[in-house]
C-alpha cells in the first residue's frame, strides 16, 4: 500500500536501483537522463495527438457542428490519421529561401518547446530538473521561440512570411512584459523561484490571492502562444499563415507540435504557479495523486484558452498592442509594487493573503474602470 | 571533463564570434551572434553562475539579439549578399579593435583576480539578489538611471513631429 501511495516515485527508485544492479553509477546516470529526456520530448507530441482532437470537439461545439467523427470513435485518431498525413507529404524549400536557416527554425521552435517542460512539476518529487531559478528558466526559454519564428519568416522569402515575423516580434516582445511582471508577483508572493517550492507553498492556490495576475498571465500566454484572438502572427484570412506558411510535411508539423506544446505548457505553468499545481485532496497523503491533479487543472485551463479562441474575433494590431503596454503592464507594475509592499508588512500570513487579494481586486476594479470610460469615449467620439 | 567542456564552449564562441565578422549576410551574422551569445552561457553554467547563464539567454538572445534581427531586416539592402564586405574605414577600425585587444589582454593577464576556494554557495541568487540592493545599490541605481535616460531619449527621437 505504502508503494503505491507515492506510486511514481517509488516506481523510479525501484528502476534505478534495478538498472544500478548491473550498470557502473555513471551509466545509470546517464540512462536516467536519457529516460526522462525521451519523456520529456515525448510530451509535446502526445499534447499535439490529444489537443488537436479536443480543441476541434470544443471549437465543433461551441459552433454548433460535431467536430471529427470518421477515425475511430468520436473521431479520437483524427490526430495520427493528420500526422500520417503531414509525415508523406512532399518537403518542399523556396527556390531563393535560406536554407540552412530555414531548416534549422523548425528545430529551434520544437527544441524550445521541449525544454520547457524540464521545470514543470508534475507532482512532488516529479520533475525533471528542479533548478532554483525555474521561473526565470522558463522565460529565458520562451524567448528562444522568437528567434526561431523570426528565422522562418525571414529565410522563407515571402512577403507574408516577413509580415508574420515583424508581427510576431511586435507581439511576443510586448506581451513578455506583463507575462514577466505577473510571474514576478508570484515569485516574491512565494519568495522563490523554485516551481517545485512555489507549488509547496500555495496551501490555499495563489490564483486567489491573485486572481489579477493570474488574469493577466493567461491573457499574456494566449498572445505569447499566439492563438486566438491574439493570433495575429498567422491571422489566415490576412497574411493567409504568417511565418510558417513555405513550410510543408514534417517541418511544418513541428511548428504544429510546438504551437501545442506550447499551449499544454502555458497552461501547465498558470496551473502550477496559481492553480497550486499537483495539490489537491489527498495529495498529501498519497502524492501518486498529484499527477493526476495537475493534468485536470491544466486541462481545465486548455479548456479555457480553447473557449476563448472559439469565441472572441480576432483584435487589430494597434488594438492589442495597446491593450499590452496600455492596460497590461501598468496594472501588472502596480500589482508588483503591492506585492512587494505587503510581503514587507510585518503581520501573520493570513493577513498577507487578504491583503494581496483586497490589492488585487482594487487593481482589477480601477483598470475595468478606466477601461469602461476609455470605452465609451470611444464609442462617443 | 570540466577543462574538456571548456574548451568545447570556448571553440564554439570564438568560430561563432569569428563568423559574426566575417559572413557576407548581415542576418546570418547575426544568427552566429545569437549562437555566440549562447557558447557564453554555458561557460556561465560550467562557472555554476546559473542565474548570469539564464540572464544571458533572455537578455541578449531574446531581446538584444531579436532587435537588432529587427533593426537588419527594417534596413535596406544590407540583406544584398553582392554588398562589399568592408568599407573604406576597415584598416583604421581594424587598428582600434587590435589596440583594445592588447589593452584587454594587458589588464586580464596582470590583475590577480580573486578566485573563492571551495565549492559555490548555493544560494548564490539571493545573495546577488541582496548585494544589489546592499552594497552595490548606487552602482545598481546609476545603471537604471543611464537605461531610462537612453529609452527617454529613443522616445524624442522616434517621436512625431506636430
């Protein structure tokens, strides 16, 4: 019973001590890295399979039509029959493209994808590597992605690839700003920056202390992800695809796998800094649980993103860079600053929490305010 | 292993380095630089400063790097691979860039720096994090100061005549 309460992690001890039976130390090591590795590597890919299917069913909902419904029962293997698809299609590279940058961008992108996923923590004891700077790891990671898609754009040769990078550059670089503030109120909140420790400290989830960064994480990471209505930067019906629209069979399916990857990792990451990650009833007692708490939650916020892009149009590019720099980061800066005061106040925890959470909503309240006004200014005008 | 790794990390920033200068493409050199910029975070992390290698990363490929991508590309035919590679000036430049070298190397070689027996903190960051708002705070304030000075100024520059 007791192997079973922490399931995972007794599973690995047992595995390495197997392996350590016959091998040196050193190559268990290494076999071990290698293991996760592969299983980290594998998770953008298994996120593709299983996203691509429910964002169809959700979007098929929310429209009012079935979504897939031919390969296999509910249409659940629409996801292998497309990557069979992409994977016997024919590789096709511009005439006067760039070609060692532009084969290297859809590797960039997908190593970028992957590489995330070391810090996550998908329950206690669970995670790849623990790095006492996993926050600002995982920023220093997503900005790789920029480069990557800034490479496609350009080495295709094609007007509305560069389009789609200039966007891209515009939009990623706007709205790491507030993406970085709100994750910096729940690092001094948590006061590290270690996930596996911010995950240990939310006894009750941070996303209600601060629900305000919580909100503008989330709306920060669909723009980062670029999806809908933040989805600019492939905006079909203007520059038909973006950067990525020379790309054909393989190559193009890795920006695929890495635009949901990157979609089950923004959501993984609100999960663990505001969800309060693999904690949940009984978790405690039997952390195997963890993992399967942490996969809802994050599934819950998939499904979230997923209601929203199937739901709001797509905004103008002025529009969404003022909404950044505007509205975004000054009520990010201000909830920082409050942060930072409140953590410094001499008082219980508790006290703490209810501080931050009445800051919060006051920040919320007079950012919906102004923006109520500016609103009907615009509306009068 | 550790001089290994080293000398791996070192080769791949100096041939990166040494394609930044010499690559016909102005967008290729920069993608060398980016890998330049890379090489020296892993010296960074072979150093054990973790924090200085992440900074690295996000600071000068993710946004230095990416603007610099974005101020190439808004310029107009530089991307010509037929553009000359140097311009008139390369001899007198070329001559500053050997002097500074030699002024670099003259002081590294001299300073006796001060090297820490024994194993890296492990909390080095709260430490860093503590020591810029300790000891080094006006050193840390002037450098914010000089930054806000420059977006100031990029700010007149770039704005709109009325």
């Amino acid at each position: 019973m007791d192997f079973v309460r922490d399931l995972f992690v007794n599973l690995a001890n047992a595995w390495t001590a197997w392996i350590s039976g016959f091998m040196p130390a050193w190559l268990a090591t290494l076999v071990n890295y290698l293991v996760v590795g592969i299983l980290l590597v594998l998770i953008p890919v298994i996120a593709t399979l299983a996203l691509t299917w429910m964002e169809r069913k959700v979007i098929g909902r929310i429209q009012n039509r079935p979504g897939p419904n031919r390969v296999g029962p509910w249409g659940i293997f629409q996801g292998i029959a497309d990557a069979v698809k992409l994977l016997i299609k024919e590789d096709i590279v511009p005439d006067r493209a760039d070609k060692p940058v532009f084969n290297l961008a859809p590797l960039l992108i997908f190593i970028a994808a992957a590489l995330l996923w070391t810090v996550l923590p998908f329950g206690r004891g669970l995670v790849g590597q623990d790095l006492n700077i996993g926050v600002l790891y995982l920023v220093a990671i997503g900005s790789i992605t920029t480069i990557s898609v800034l490479m496609a754009g350009w080495s295709s040769n094609n007007k509305f690839a560069l389009i789609g990078a200039f966007r891209v550059v515009a939009q990623l670089l706007s709205y790491e700003i507030p993406m970085v503030l709100s994750m910096a109120a729940v690092v001094l909140f948590a006061n590290s920056m270690k996930m596996g420790e911010i995950v240990e400290k939310q006894i009750v989830p941070f996303g209600l202390a601060l629900p305000l960064a919580m909100i503008i994480y989330i709306l920060a990471a669909i723009a980062e992800t670029g999806r809908a209505p933040f989805d600019l930067l492939e905006a079909d019906s203007e520059i038909v695809a973006g950067y990525f629209i020379e790309y054909s069979g393989l190559k193009f399916g890795w920006f695929y796998i890495a635009e949901y990857s990157n979609l089950l990792a923004v959501s993984a990451i609100a999960t663990t800094l505001f969800l309060g990650g693999w904690r949940g009833p009984g978790a405690e007692a039997a952390p195997a649980l963890g993992p399967f708490y942490f996969i809802a939650k994050t599934i819950l916020v998939v499904f979230l993103l997923m209601w929203i892009r199937g739901t709001w149009p797509r905004f103008r590019i002025d529009q969404m860079l003022a909404l950044a720099w505007k509205v975004l980061v000054p009520a990010s800066l201000a909830n920082l600053l409050w942060i930072a005061v409140v953590v410094k106040l001499p008082m219980p925890a508790a006290a703490q929490w209810a501080f931050a959470l009445a800051g919060n909503l006051a920040i919320l309240l007079a950012t919906l305010t102004m923006l109520g006004r500016a609103a009907k200014r615009y509306a009068a005008a | 292993m550790q001089i290994a790794v080293f000398i791996l990390l070192s080769l791949i920033t100096l041939g990166a380095a040494v394609m930044v200068v010499t690559t016909q493409n102005l967008l290729r050199a920069a993608l060398w630089l980016i890998l330049a910029f890379f090489g020296i975070a892993g010296i960074f992390i072979l150093l054990h400063a973790e924090f200085l290698a992440v900074v690295q990363v996000l600071i000068y490929v993710g946004a230095i790097a990416i603007l610099m991508i974005f101020a190439i590309m808004l310029t107009r035919n530089v991307m010509d691979p037929t553009q000359p590679r140097f311009n008139r000036q390369w001899g007198l430049v070329g001559g500053f860039a050997a002097l500074l070298f030699i002024g670099l190397t003259a002081i590294v070689t001299r300073i006796s720096w001060p090297v820490t027996i024994g194993e890296v903190p492990a909390d080095a960051i709260s430490r860093l994090g503590a020591d810029f708002v300790g000891a080094y705070t006006v050193p840390f304030e002037i450098a914010s100061v000089l930054l806000v000075a420059a977006m100031i100024g990029a700010i007149i520059i770039a704005r709109e005549r009325e």
